[in-house]
C-alpha cells in the first residue's frame, strides 16, 4: 500500500470502509448496500484522484477495499488508515462516512484535532431509533460548520430541519443554550451509473421471451423490496393495473414484473394473492431482484416503470432514477425523493398521497419508543395511514398503456434528465467541490473549536460518554502508576517469561493493547543490568515508538508477575493524594 504524503487542495476523502456497507451479494439487500456499492464504484472511476484512502479497522478489510476499487476498474493505489490511527485522516482532509452516524466519529476527532479534517456522513433510512437519536443529537455533538451532512432529498433536508430546531429549542429552554455548532445540511442525491442501463435489443428480446412478453404486449416493472410494511403496498399498483388494462392495443396483453426478493414466506403469499385478488387479468411474473443478471437486466423487458412507495423509511429511491437511466417512463408516488427526480408530466407521472397531520401519530411514536411495537411494526403501522391515490394512479398507467408515443418521448426526456443530474459522474463531481468548500471553511473558521484540548483532564473527557476509564475511575485503585513509581523485577522474570505470559489464553486476546514483546524485554534487560528505578528512567532509556503503549504496559507486566511497582517515594511535606 502507499505511503502516506500530503496532498493539499486534493478533492479527495477516505472511505470508511466496512464491506457490509458497500456489498450487494446479501440475502437482505437494502438500499443502503446498493448506494454504497454505486457510490464507490462511481468514486473510482470519475473522482480522477491519484490515491485512494481507506479507512479501515483491519488490513484485511483494507485489502477488501484495494481488491473491491480493483474490481471496479480502479488503479490508483489504496492508502490504509487505521481505525485507531485518526491522525491519519489528516493527509485527505476529508472522512466521509456512508450513513448518517457522524456524531461518534465527531467525538473521536476530539480527542486529536478538530480542525485536522472534516467528517461528511450521508443519510439514508431516518425512521429507526438508533438514526433518530444520532439526528436529534446533532447539535450537542462536537460537529463543526466544516463537516456535513448529505441529504438525498428535499423531504430528508425538511424533516431534520424539524427535528433540529425541536431539539435546539428544548436545548435553549432547558439549559438556556444560545448558540450552537451545526453541520452543513447539503442536498446531493444519490447517483446512477447510465452506461450500465443504455437499452441493448437483443438483451430485451433475451428477457421478454424468458418471460412469455410478446412483442406487441406491455410490460410494467417494480424493482425493490417485496415488503407491504416496509417499502410499498401493492394493493394501489395492482388495482391501478386492473383498471388501466383496458387501454392496452388490442391483442395485447399487460404484465406486471416484480422484481425483489420476500422478507418471509408470509409476505410473499400475501403478495401473490393479492396480486390474484386485484389483478386477476394483468400477467404477474415474480423474479428474484437480488440476482445482480437480474438488477441489470430486467429493465430491458420493460415498457413502463412503477413505485408507489408509501413508507416513511424511503428517503430518497434508487430505482426511479435507475428506470430514467434504461430510458423507462415512470408511475411513482409524490413521495420523499421521488419528488426530486421523476418530474411530473415529463419523465412521467408522480401519483398523490396523503397522510394524517400531527399529533395523530403520537401514540404511534410512543408505542415504539416503549419497545410495544418493534422497527418493522412501527414503520408498517405508519404505512397503513398512509394513501396513494389509486384513481390517478390508473389514469396515468391507462396514459402510457395507451400511448407508445407517450412513453417515447417520456424515456428519451428521463434519460437525458438521469445522464445531466444523476449520473455518478455529476454527483461525485459534486461531493468534491463539497469536499473543497468544507476544506476552505476549516481554513477561514473564527476559532468555534480548539485544535486539541488543553490537560489531561480535557483530553481524557472529550468524550464524556466515552471517557479514558483510567480518568474516569481513577478512585478505584490504592494506587495510580505515576513517573516516580518504582520499577524492580520479580523473581523469575525475563525475556522468555514475557512471550510465554504475553501469548497464553490468560492474555493473548489483548495483544492490541499490549507493548511489543521486544520493547517488554528491553525493560527486563535495564532493570537486570542496574537493578531498581522509576518508571520515568526506564521510559527515557528504553526507546519505543510506542511508547504509551508501553507505559501503561508496565501495569500489564506488574500484572503478570514480571515486575513489581511500588509508590513513588514521598517526603514528610508531600500530602497523600486522592489516588493513594
């Protein structure tokens, strides 16, 4: 992997990398995989920069990462920073992160520098517990106006707009807070590779005839998650069909291609014989969205694009801009980021929905939040008061049936609209000039927050849920190892002892806090050679580069009966402290 040199003015950031994140060969594929593996797939090919950075916890995972962006094209090579390396993070100036949960990383950069580099999350999903707590906890964490939070949509930008100003108001009446540091809110969408969905005919044919789609019929697709409670209710895209099935030539038939996979076999006999209820004369074909022949493929046997999502925990919505990419027509729902991508009468139609007005959700809100109701049951509650306009929705699927005209004109305007605004090309392109503008903003910032903080105290409380527990429970010892402590060997001790000690299943899960052997003997051999001294003396004559791992190692090796460590020598004037 590269050495690490600066590169200033680079538009460049390191990836937090856990595979999870960026992995679409899963049983329970998500959105959040798929924009994850798109957007690190786009970031190779069109960021034009001449390293990668990949922050990582493991050299494993970071050569994950080197043979993923290998995969994808990518040849610059991959730069490896630690998880326990943050200072790292530095050299890019830049950590973005593929969810929203910069709060944490935020409290961890202070700890080192708050104006070493920014932090950039991006939400997805916001309805669930753990995400609504990172939101609302956005203006007590230490984030600074050179980080940010991406928002995909519109509606994700409106609603944490609503949730910060409840909590700084709470803050303010509460506490009497008047002034807070707030991340930059951006809206950048998510983005779509274009060249992988250009129309192929012999793909369509290959795909159609699979299927039993002759020429002459019309074929509508959905691509997502089969899930009722959890991404959209089929019942208005089924009665919808049924009612626009009139409007297809004469001869033809209609098909309605669900392309997803089940949560469980409950829900998929729900939504086959729902499909049999509703639609009893539209042609239902179910394939498994999770086979990557079919995410890449199946939008070729299509005429028409369909989503009507319902469901709070939709943020932004993939497929849409996917189906604008193949050139598809679309029937969406005017729904969260669907509203930011299919424009209405040109790219096709968005159907209206409706939701009750607060406070008729409360008790929804409380059932969950007291563990009544779990993730799923809260989100599909939601959902159930939560209409899509059946009727508009079969008058624009009978629009586009009826008209093959229509649904040209309206593929060829959404194509163009996917390759100028969503194509990765674009959105990378403008991830960089955030990343540039958030680089400016550390450099021209009045002094909001210190570099470091000053004292140990201040260091070891950045983090006052995550505190260093040698600060926080320095009460509980008889004693603290302090400079002056005294060091001498116990019987029996050397450089043998310590391996053998250090490698045995009583210590060899915490060899990642452990001093190096070597550095270990080195202390053996001094203390053999001129018997007793303080800790300090030791540390001065034995060089390490680690060397606080190997201060608080010594406490480790007294631990093991290498060494003994006694209290500093006091004199009649010093009064006992806390800690002795």
């Amino acid at each position: 992997m590269a050495e690490q040199t600066a590169q200033p003015g680079a538009r460049n950031a390191a990836i937090h990398y856990e595979a999870d994140g960026y992995d679409t060969s899963r049983e329970r594929l998500m959105g959040r995989h798929a924009a994850g593996e798109g957007f690190l797939r786009g970031f190779v090919r069109h960021s034009g920069v001449d390293r990668l950075y990949c922050h990582a916890a493991s050299k494993a995972q970071a050569e994950a990462f080197a043979a993923q962006t290998r995969s994808y094209g990518g040849t610059a090579p991959t730069v490896w920073v630690p998880f326990a390396r943050q200072q790292g993070l530095a050299e890019p100036g830049c950590l973005f992160y593929p969810s929203a949960g910069i709060d944490q990383l935020a409290w961890r950069r202070r700890r080192f520098d708050q104006r070493a580099y920014s932090l950039v999350g991006i939400t997805h999903t916001t309805v669930s517990d753990r995400v609504m707590e990172v939101l609302a906890g956005l203006p007590v964490a230490p984030l600074q106006p050179w980080d940010a939070l991406i928002c995909t949509s519109r509606a994700v930008r409106d609603m944490l707009g609503r949730l910060i100003e409840a909590e700084t108001a709470y803050l303010k009446d509460r506490l009497g807070a008047s002034r807070f540091s707030l991340p930059q809110l951006p809206i950048i969408p998510l983005g779509v590779d274009c060249d992988a969905y250009v129309p192929a005919p012999a793909v369509r044919a290959s795909w159609r005839q699979r299927l039993g789609i002759a020429e002459h019929d019309v074929a509508v697709l959905f691509l997502g998650r089969l899930s009722y409670h959890a991404k959209a209710h089929p019942l208005p895209m089924y009665r919808g069909l049924e009612q626009a099935r009139a409007s297809a030539p004469p001869g033809a038939r209609l098909h309605l291609i669900q392309a997803g996979w089940f949560p469980n076999e409950q829900i998929e006999r729900t939504f086959r014989n729902g499909a049999t209820l509703h639609c009893p004369n539209v042609v239902c074909h179910f394939v498994d969205g999770r086979d990557p022949e079919v995410r890449v493929g199946i939008w070729q046997a299509a005429d028409i694009f369909t989503s009507l999502a319902d469901n709070l925990q939709e943020t932004f919505g993939l497929s849409p801009i996917e189906a604008m990419a193949a050139g598809l027509p679309s029937v969406v729902s005017d729904w969260d980021g669907y509203r930011d991508t299919v424009r209405d009468g040109v790219d096709g139609f968005r159907i209206p929905t409706l939701m009750p007005p607060a406070p008729y959700g409360i008790d929804l809100a409380e059932r969950y939040a007291m563990g009544l109701d779990n993730y799923d049951h809260y989100i599909g509650l939601s959902s159930q008061l939560i209409a899509v306009d059946t009727g508009a929705a079969a008058q624009a699927y009978a629009a586009l049936i009826g008209d093959p005209e229509l649904c040209r004109r309206m593929g060829a305007a959404a194509a163009a609209q996917a390759r100028a605004h969503f194509d990765w090309r674009v959105v990378v392109g403008r991830m960089q000039d955030l990343w540039t503008e958030l680089a400016d903003r550390r450099r021209a910032a009045d002094e909001i927050a210190p570099r470091r903080n000053g004292g140990i105290a201040a260091l070891a409380m950045a983090h006052p849920a995550r505190p260093d527990p040698f600060f926080a429970y320095a009460g509980y010892p008889t004693h603290v190892l302090q400079p002056a402590s005294i060091l001498s060997l116990a019987p029996g001790a050397s450089a043998a002892q310590i391996e053998a000690r250090r490698t045995s299943s009583l210590a060899d899960f915490a060899a990642t806090v452990l001093p190096d052997l070597a550095d270990m003997a080195r202390v053996v051999e001094r203390l053999a050679a001129d018997g007793p001294m303080t800790a300090e003396a030791v540390m001065k004559t034995v060089a390490s580069a680690n060397s606080g791992q190997l201060y608080r190692g010594l406490c480790w090796m007294a631990k093991m009966d290498l060494l003994r460590i006694s209290p500093p020598a006091r004199t009649a004037k010093e009064p006992l402290t806390a800690t002795e």
